[in-house]
C-alpha cells in the first residue's frame, strides 16, 4: 500500500469500539500506508479492539491502563523491541465519574478531580516522554480535547478543567521536543457519540444544539477527525506544533446562535 504516511509506524492509544475517535483517526492513518499498535484498556475492550486492529492488518495490540504506570512503561518496552522506534503516537484517552459531569463543577470531589486529571491530562504528558525516547526528528504527537476547556459548557464541569490542562500541556511539550524535532498538537473535536461523550449529562442535547448552530450545521464524524488528525501526523504539517486545532464544523467561532432558528 503506498500513501503519505507508507513506512511509518505509530501507536494508537483510546480505541474503545468502532464508534471511538481513535477508531476514525486509525482508518485515515492506515488508508494512506501507516502501520499501527494498539492499545485497550481491560479485556473486555480489549475483545473489541482486537478484530477491529485485525481490520487495518495489525496484530500489535497491547493492554494499558494510564492509571497503572506499570503497565505504560510495558507498552513501550513492547514497541522497542519489536519496532525499535515509533515515528507517532495518537492518545485518545478520558475519563471522569460520570456523577460529576452533571450538576455543579463547584460540587467536584478532591478524588474525582485527581483521578480525572492523571488519566486526562498526565497520561499524555507520561506517554509523550516515553514516546519522544523512541522517535527521531519527525515524531508527531497528538492529543484529543473539547471546546469545555476554554468556555462553560454545561455539565462538562471537571473534564473542562483538565481539557485546559492537557492544552497547556500540549504547548509546554512542543517547547520540550521541539529542538529535536518533534512536534506535539491536539485536535479540539465537537461533540461525537461515543462511549466516552455518553457519560456527559445531556449529551444528545449538546450534540443536537451544536448541529443546528455550527457555521457547517452539523456535527464533525469520526472521518473528519481522521482526515484532520493525518495532517497533523504526517510530513504535511512539519511546521506547526503546540497547535490546537478545531475540528467541530465551525461551532467555536460562533457567538449567537443561529438566528433562524430565534425567528422561528
Ligand atoms: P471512547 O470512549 O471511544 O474513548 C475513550 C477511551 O479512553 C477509551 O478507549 C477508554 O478505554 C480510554 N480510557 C479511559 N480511561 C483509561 C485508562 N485509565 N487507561 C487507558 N485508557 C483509558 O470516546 P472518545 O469520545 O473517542 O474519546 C477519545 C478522546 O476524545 C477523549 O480524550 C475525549 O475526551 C476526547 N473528545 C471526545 C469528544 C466527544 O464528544 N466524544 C469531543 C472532544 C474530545
């Protein structure tokens, strides 16, 4: 297979089903000639990942749970020994208690906030330095976050606070891999209907407000994902880093809301 990412291996981290980012972003990586790795979080997931790894021709599929370090520092012994470098990796990782993405972010525990903040925003900065230790001058790495991080977005309350973080991490990284040649981005993706978007209170709502006042009136997909996430992976975008880039049919820029739908 020849495309623009042929002979180059990358790490794909967060694929749940075939519903999750990660999934979209690994069908736009392998259409144009990237060999992936994969990582699952638990067995159950991991049931699911395997046949869908198998789909893109990769049997390179690892558990890993950011929570147990163990088990990070393990995947990336796992990708020395069989590739010896790592030209990307893709890290596509959430959580929150889903009691606390509703109500008031005032009313967010100590624990909560601590438990979102290592697998939300830390994992990143735990993955990209062990992932910079494998890769020469063109590594790329790319991180996923969401709107609620720079404005109030009912009910995202904590995961907006560490979407903030993992963004100023975003820039702090590039500064540290930069002289060497690697770059580090996040896409700022609008609402999708996955496993992880479902633990928001009234995420149908938020996913139907945003169809019906985004510039594009509709929703970003998993493939415009993709197709955004190739750019930022491949030689194509070789001088932007510390970006954060939106993919979410335009919905960031807009103010008021549709006004049709005001008059109507
Ligand atoms: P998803 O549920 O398909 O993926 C989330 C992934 O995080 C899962 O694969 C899950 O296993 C993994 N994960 C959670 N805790 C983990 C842990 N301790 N160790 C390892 N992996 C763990 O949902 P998604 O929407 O595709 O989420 C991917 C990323 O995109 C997340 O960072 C999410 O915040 C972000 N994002 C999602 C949306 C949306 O509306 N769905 C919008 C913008 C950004």
């Amino acid at each position: 297979m020849s495309g623009i990412m042929q002979g180059k291996r990358g790490l794909i981290m967060g694929v749940a089903n075939n519903h999750s980012i990660a999934w979209g972003i690994s069908k736009a990586l392998h259409a144009q000639g990237a060999e992936l790795a994969f990582t699952f979080q638990g067995e159950a997931l991991g049931r699911r990942v395997k046949p869908l790894a198998a789909e893109v021709n990769s049997d390179f599929v690892l558990p890993c749970d950011v929570e147990d370090l163990a088990s990070v520092d393990a995947t990336f012994s796992a990708i020395k020994e069989r590739w010896g470098g790592l030209d990307f990796v893709v890290h596509a990782i959430g959580f929150s208690d889903k009691n606390e993405l509703k109500g008031l972010y005032a009313d967010t525990t100590r624990e909560n906030f601590s438990r979102t903040m290592v697998i939300s925003c830390f994992s990143f900065t735990e993955i990209a330095k062990r992932a910079a230790e494998l890769m020469g001058e063109d590594g790329a790495m790319l991180t996923l976050t969401y709107g609620g991080s720079v404005r109030v977005i009912p009910n995202y309350n904590v995961m907006g606070v560490a979407k903030a973080a993992l963004e100023s991490s975003v820039r702090y990284l590039a500064a540290d891999y930069g002289p060497k040649g690697i770059r580090v981005n996040a896409i700022s993706a609008g609402p999708v209907r996955t496993l992880a978007g479902a633990g928001i209170s009234d995420a149908r709502a938020i996913y139907s407000w945003n169809q019906k006042n985004s510039p594009l009136r509709r929703t970003a997909t998993i493939e415009d994902i993709g197709g955004s996430a190739l750019y930022l992976l491949s030689d194509l975008s070789r001088g932007v880093t510390g970006e954060i880039h939106y993919v979410d049919a335009g919905y960031n820029i807009t103010s008021l809301p549709n006004l049709d739908r005001l008059r109507n």
